[in-house]
C-alpha cells in the first residue's frame, strides 16, 4: 500500500509564503505524475499544480506564477512553493500520486 506524507502547512499572512512537501512510500514508482490539489471550505476539490516525471507542469490560473511545483525522483517527493499567498489560498491541500491521496495540510492565509 503507497502512502504520501505530507508536511509544510500553517498559518501566514497574505504575502507570505509556505513550502509543502509530499513523500510516497510503499510500493512506488517513478514514473507517474505526482500533483497537489486544494479544498476549500464549501468548494470542490480543485487542482493546482501537476509535475510530470520528465518535469513538465501545469497550474491553475490562480496560481501561476505565484506558485512552484518540484519533485525528486530519487525520493519519491513532490514539492510546493507558494509565495504570494493570498487569502483565498487558504484550503486543505492534498497532494496526489498515481491514484493515491496524501492526508491532507491545512494552509490559512490571514488577511
């Protein structure tokens, strides 16, 4: 069974910034996309950023630019940059790995 792990959330003023971190274990491999996802209160599950093994990405409009992401394949460990957090980033973040979810850190970015 593959488990993510993930750490980094907290509270910051809108500005500031935090980096998440997300490592698989278990039976994993390389070679799958790993991403992170956000849901806020009342709100679907949306994607925010998605690094393929070659380092390809994607992000949402609403970030771009603002946030990072980044992996370590060695490590099985995808990364998340945020800079310039605005209020409404504030969400649980969720990173993904193949079809497995990590537990979930909250972000709240104050005003």
């Amino acid at each position: 069974q593959v488990q993510l792990v993930e750490s980094g959330g907290g509270l910051v003023q809108a500005g500031g910034s935090l980096r998440l971190s997300c490592a698989a274990s278990g039976p994993t491999h390389k070679f799958f996309a790993m991403g992170w996802f956000r849901q806020a209160p009342g709100k679907e599950r949306e994607i925010v950023a998605r690094i393929r093994t070659d380092g390809s990405t994607n992000y949402a409009d609403s970030v771009q630019g603002r946030f990072t992401i980044s992996r370590d394949n060695a490590k099985i460990t995808v990364y998340l940059q945020m800079n310039s957090l605005k209020p409404e980033d504030t969400a649980v973040y969720y990173c993904k790995y193949y079809t497995y979810w990590g537990q979930g850190t909250q972000v709240t970015v104050s005003s």
